[in-house]
C-alpha cells in the first residue's frame, strides 16, 4: 500500500513537472528539480544525485543536491567503478548497506566513508532499449535502505528517464533542424553569389560558379565562405 502511495505521488511530482523539459534553457532546472525530489521521496536520504552517461561512454554528473554527492560520484568516474555504474552498466538496483564493510568496491567504499555516508542505493535510467544513467541516494546512517526503498528509487528513475529521453530527443530534433537551417542558409549565400558574378562578368551559372570556386582555391576558403563574403560586400556597396 505505501509503496503503491509512493507511485502516486511520484507520478504526479512528475507530471507537473513534464513542461519544464519543453525548453533547453530549463534542462538544468528541472534535473536539479528531479534530484530534490529523489531526496524527499526515499526516506532516510541526506543527498541524490543523477548521473547520465552519453554515447562515447563519458559520464556526468548531470545534478547533485550536494556537493558531497558530486564529490563521491567523481571518485566513482576516476576509478572506472562503482554501484553506480554497475546499476548503468547492468541495468539493476544496486543496494549498499554499510558502506564500511561492503566488499564489492572497497576503496571507493572506504572515501565515501571519509566523506561521511555509509549507505547507498543506484537505479538505471532505462528508457526502450537505452541506459541514459543512474540516480542515486545517499545516507548517512548504515542499512537506511530496504526492499521498499529499492522500488521507490526505481519508480522514481524509471520516471526520470522518460522524461530525460523526451528531453534528449527533443535536442536531437532542434540539431537536426539547425543543421538543415544552416545548409539551406548556406545554398543562398552562394545561389546569390553566383547571380552577382552572372551579372557582373556576363557569364552563365556554370561559369560563375567556377569562378566562385577559383577565388576559393586561391584564397584557401571554401566556396560558401568566398560566396558569403560576395555577398556581404556587394550588399554593403548597394547601401
């Protein structure tokens, strides 16, 4: 029953949410947004981080609610390991009771000690077929987590992920769109160019654009940038 309370309450956080992701100037908001909103929905948790792990394998930490939370995901970067990189890499919860005995990373383990937590949850971003990251929890006390924490923290990522994938796909579109906008600027630039050489020397397209392509060899450009710099100059000269 509470963890089906939790569902709700994850789903509506979210939902308001929804619209901060319709615009790139408030990606930072909203994942810092959805970082606070990890710390008050697992309970026991002092700190919450996201990380995203794009193509080439490069992570990031995306946001963080404090700074020793970005402080202990670093040390997981530098040292290529970590619960949550395992929760990335293996798409699966990953839960450490006691940071000061668990085996699995001990070194990593025994910093994040030093920097004062001792209990740790991690949850994929999965969305489709893609790993985006993870989102974790820290705590300060030993065996703050359990079962119920672990599918809070993963209603809570799987939420995340749908939203960061809507996010990064709407991104994608925008660079697909500006690269279309700049080549169709670009055919212009020299379409005109090429009418300015047509008129001034008397020539037909052909020509002119093999005149356009000669100033571009001498001067070691492009001929888009020789066609720009026509155009930029004759139309300064008009005025």
């Amino acid at each position: 029953m509470a963890t089906d309370l939790a569902a709700e309450q994850i789903a509506a956080a979210f939902a308001r949410m929804s619209g901060l992701f319709l615009t790139a100037e408030t990606v930072e908001t909203a994942l810092s947004m959805i970082t606070a909103l990890a710390r008050e929905m697992v309970p026991h948790t002092a700190g919450a981080g996201l990380t995203l792990v794009d193509a080439a394998g490069e992570r990031t930490s995306a946001a963080a609610t404090d700074e020793v939370v970005r402080r202990a995901d670093a040390l997981q970067y530098e040292l290529g390991a970590g619960p949550c990189l395992t929760a990335w890499a293996d798409r699966v919860v990953v839960r450490i009771d006691d940071l000061d005995t668990d085996e699995r990373w001990p070194v990593w383990g025994r910093s994040a000690v030093e920097l004062g937590l001792r209990a740790t949850l991690s949850a994929p971003l999965v969305t489709g077929g893609s790993a985006l990251g993870a989102m974790k929890v820290y705590a300060t006390e030993p065996f703050a987590y359990g079962s119920r924490e672990d599918n809070i923290l993963a209603m809570f990522a799987a939420q995340a992920a749908l939203l960061l994938a809507h996010r990064i796909a709407a991104a994608d579109a925008e660079q697909v769109s500006a690269r279309i906008a700049a080549s169709l600027r670009g055919r212009e630039a020299v379409a005109l160019a090429k009418g300015i050489v047509m008129a001034r020397d008397g020539v037909d397209e052909r020509a002119a654009f093999l005149v356009l392509a000669a100033a571009a060899r001498r001067q070691r450009s492009t001929v888009l940038q020789v066609a720009e710099r026509l155009v930029a100059s004759t139309a300064h000269r008009r005025r």
